[in-house]
C-alpha cells in the first residue's frame, strides 16, 4: 500500500482511545444528479444492482440517495450510491453504502490504493465531516481475503449485523464447454445431461418480454407460497434502463410451446449477477434450471465482460445449497458475504446507529420466524388433502 503524500494523525474512533495511524490523502468528490447516476456508472467494472439508483431507490424505501463519484487527477475512478437513512426523531442518521465504493477499472494497478482512498473521503464526509455513522456492506469476493473488509478493518471500521445464511456461490465464467462441464460436481453433470437430451430450447428475451417472466414469476410464487422479500417490484424499473447501461438480461427456456424456466440476471461489470428466477410445474422433471444456468454461462462468457457469476445465497434451504454447490464445483469458489462494517468518529452517532440496526434484525429475525411456522403448517394442510 502506497502512502505518498499522506498524513500520520492521532484518533480516537468511536470515542476510544486515541491511536496513531497513516491517513491517506482523499480524492476529488462530486456528488451527482440521482437521473444521472446509473448512466455514469453504467461502464464500470465494479458495478452491480445495489449500487444503481434504478434498483436501490425501489428497494430500500425511505432512505434518500447521494450518488457520489471519486477522481483523481480530474479522471473518473470510482464511485458510491450513498444512501442516507434518518433515524427516529432525528437524532442521527446513517450513511450506508451496499456493495461499494465500486471502482471504474478494477484492473488498474493501484486499484487497492483507490479503494482505500473511496473509503477515506467516505470517512472523512460523513462521519468526520457531517458526523453520521458510516457503514458499508461489502460484497463478497473471490479469493483468500475480502479486500473490501480488510480495507475497513484496517480504517477502524467494527463488523456489525450480517446475513443468516452469508455464503455466495461463484461459477467461472470463461472456461470453455469442456473445461466447465468437468469442473461441476457429479450429480450436476448427471443432471445437465438429461436435460440437454429433454427436447428443451433456450432463448434470449428482451426489455418486451418481462411480462411473460412476470407471469411465470407469479404462478411460482403462489405455487410455493412462499413470502417474498426479494425486491421483484425493481425488475420493471431496471428493464427501463438501457440495453448497455446497467439492464438485466432476461432468458427463458422453453419445452415446444410452453416456457417452463425463466432467469433474469444482472450482467454489468466484472461479476454478474442472478438476480431472480422463476419456474412451472414441468421445469423439475425437465431439469430446466441445468439448462437454463449451463446456456446462461455460456452467454456470459460470450457476450459480457463477466469473469465470475454470483449465484446469491440459498437462505437455508439444502436442495439450493446442492444445486448451486454442485454448479460452482472445481471452478468456481464458495465465499461468505462480509457483516455489515460500521464507523464512527463519536461515540453517540455509532451507538445510535448499531443500536437501530440490531433492533431492526430483532424484527426480521421474529418476522422470519413467524412465517417459516406459517408456512409449515399450509405446507402441512396440503400434504393432509393429498
């Protein structure tokens, strides 16, 4: 780590004791028009669905947006979908960045540099500067360490509140079909190849074609029955957005006539993204989500500047953890996404601001519960009518 031109400064974070540490210098900052956004950002390798405005403004209600971009030496570097969250009353706020700063060329050689130097003037303008807890979830990363976490650990930053169930499923984009085919595990091997032998089609959709993913979407959801948290009202805001400037792809797989298997994935940047999928009653006899992924890879390494596929996590449930442990098998990696990272320059915005977030898991966790035990027993009702 470069630290030209930087500072040595005494601390004391979050009203600890003082600790002498090397500050390096911040970069140039603007913050821009919430419409101009997703444009801006559109051509980074960094981004991803939580760091557009089309996706994070419809999903996290309630918290006011301050897109900011990075430079130094008047080039474009990097950025951050800053979102601001009031706490009750008033009395503080938080400013939370999910998945960033994201960096314009992941590539560069001091790209760590840059991500240390995002995370400074992150610092530095909200809770130094308009003293406000910051934190900052990473995205889980391929490799030994999380460069993102460390970075923070580093900086001073706690872990605070994580996922449940943190792991994330990476596949290797760019082998070729050969190479990808021995990479995953046996049962998925056996399963891709009865569904390359089940008559089945794949086909690339279009911007015009969300309704009949929608469609699909719905019929499954009242199938399962299960509650949905997903943040599907983004979809029709992200299939807005232009074709090269941050919208998903849609595909489906089709049995003659019928669609019997849908995806919509996130597939700008360097990491794409399944975002959501949806099936009909004849997508598991078929194994049309085998053909479906084994196609979508294959597009990816094709037609996008993917180097890996983030599958998501499985909430728990085993048959996803075998479905997605097998498709990532010897290529790809299995990694836990990070807790959320939480800095304050006071003792008082940080204790607010960890005390709100771990009363808002309370609530989620009891909601979960609550309809886990729901759905046990209409699971239950069904089976009894046969």
């Amino acid at each position: 780590m470069s630290l030209s031109n930087s500072s040595v400064v005494a601390e004391g974070p979050m009203g600890g004791m003082a600790r002498t540490r090397a500050v390096l210098p911040v970069l140039e900052s603007r913050v821009v028009a919430v419409s101009e956004w997703d444009g801006a950002v559109a051509g980074f390798d960094g981004v991803c669905q939580e760091q557009l405005a089309a996706y994070a403004g419809l999903r996290w209600p309630g918290v006011q947006l301050e897109p900011v971009l990075f430079a130094q030496d008047a080039k474009t570097v990097g950025g951050a979908l800053v979102m601001i969250q009031q706490l009750p009353l008033g009395v503080s706020s938080i400013a939370l960045v999910k998945w960033g700063p994201i960096l314009a060329d992941s590539g560069a050689e001091n790209a760590g540099d840059l991500v240390e130097r995002m995370v400074e003037t992150l610092v530095k303008t909200y809770a130094i500067g308009r003293k406000m807890m910051v934190s900052i979830m990473p995205r889980a990363e391929v490799g030994e360490t999380n460069r993102l976490e460390d970075i923070l650990v580093r900086r001073g930053f706690k872990p605070g509140v994580g996922v449940r169930y943190p792991d994330r499923f990476y596949v290797k984009v760019g082998m070729e079909d050969a190479q990808r085919l021995t990479a995953f595990g046996q049962k998925w091997r056996y399963n891709l190849r009865k569904s390359l032998r089940a008559g089945l089609d794949f086909e690339i959709g279009s911007a015009e074609d969300l309704p009949r993913f929608m469609d699909l979407y719905q019929a499954m959801s009242e199938r399962k029955q299960f509650p949905d948290f997903s943040g599907i009202d983004t979809l029709e805001s992200m299939m807005a957005l232009p074709e090269d400037g941050g919208r998903p792809g849609l595909f489906f797989v089709n049995h003659g006539e019928r669609t019997v298997a849908g995806a919509v994935i996130f597939a700008s940047g360097d990491t794409a993204c399944y975002l959501y999928g949806a099936t009909d009653d004849a997508a598991l006899g078929l194994r049309a989500g085998y053909f479906l992924h084994w196609h979508i890879i294959g597009w990816l390494r094709d037609n996008s500047a993917a180097r890996y596929y983030d599958l998501g996590g499985t909430d728990g449930f085993a048959g996803l953890h075998q479905f997605k442990s097998g498709m990532v098998g010897e290529g790809g990696q299995i990694t836990p996404l990070p807790p959320a990272m939480n800095y304050a320059s006071h003792w008082l915005p940080y204790a607010l601001g960890t005390s709100a977030y771990r009363a808002r898991e309370l609530v989620n966790r009891t909601r979960d519960k609550m309809l886990g035990a729901r759905l046990a027993m209409l699971r239950r009702r069904q089976k009894a009518k046969g």
